[in-house]
C-alpha cells in the first residue's frame, strides 16, 4: 500500500511542477522586454518570446548553447563578459548596465542590462 501511495504523490508532483512550469513561461512570454535566463555555467536554459523574435532566433539555436556562443559568437561582448565573469560572481545582481554593440541584425545598439542570482 505505501507504494501505490508513493507513486501518486510523485505522479501528483510532476503534474504540478508542469503545471507550475507552463504557468511561468506564460508569464515569461508577456514580458515585451529580452529576456535570458542562464545557469551557472553561463549557458541559455530559456529565453522568452520577445528575445527571439528581436534577435531572430529560435529556441533551438540559443538554448543550452553559452550566452557568448549564441548567434554566431555575437554576444561575446567584452564588457558584458567581465559584467557575468567577474562582477555577478561578487554581487547579487546589478541594473541598468549599459552596454554598446553592434548587432548584425539590428545595428549598433545600447543595451541596458539587469542581472540577479537566483539561489535554489
């Protein structure tokens, strides 16, 4: 008997963490602002909709790859590398950090990134 009501308790928590998870994508993809989440590693785990409709990627081309990786190495920014590489490390986020590039894309284009630290 504890088996059985073993396996429904996982069966009723996948459901519920899949649930959980499509109810924040949703949320994710009404945000009319780009927006990365990275792991540890510095790699996409997602993006919402409006990041790959501006910078004409797909989910496929961007996720799991490092963030200066994606779209051709084109966000190997020096300054956004050291941002990630040594100042996100020392602090629990930063905002409003302005960055210049020039993005095949979209031209030369300013960036005013935010950044936080998410702890499990």
């Amino acid at each position: 008997m504890p088996t059985t009501i073993s396996q429904n308790v996982n069966k009723m928590s996948v459901k519920e963490l899949q649930a959980a998870l499509k109810f924040s994508e949703s949320i994710l993809g009404t945000i009319r602002e780009c927006l990365l989440v990275l792991d540890a590693d510095l790699r996409v785990v997602s993006a919402n909709t409006f990041f790959y409709k501006l910078f004409s990627l797909t989910p496929s081309e961007t996720e799991g790859q490092l963030i200066y990786e994606i779209s051709k190495h084109e966000w190997d920014i020096p300054a956004l590398r050291r941002l990630l590489e040594e100042l996100l490390p020392k602090n629990t986020f930063f905002e409003n950090f302005e960055v210049e590039h020039e993005f095949n894309s979209l031209g030369r284009r300013t960036l005013l990134l935010n950044a936080r630290r998410m702890h499990s």
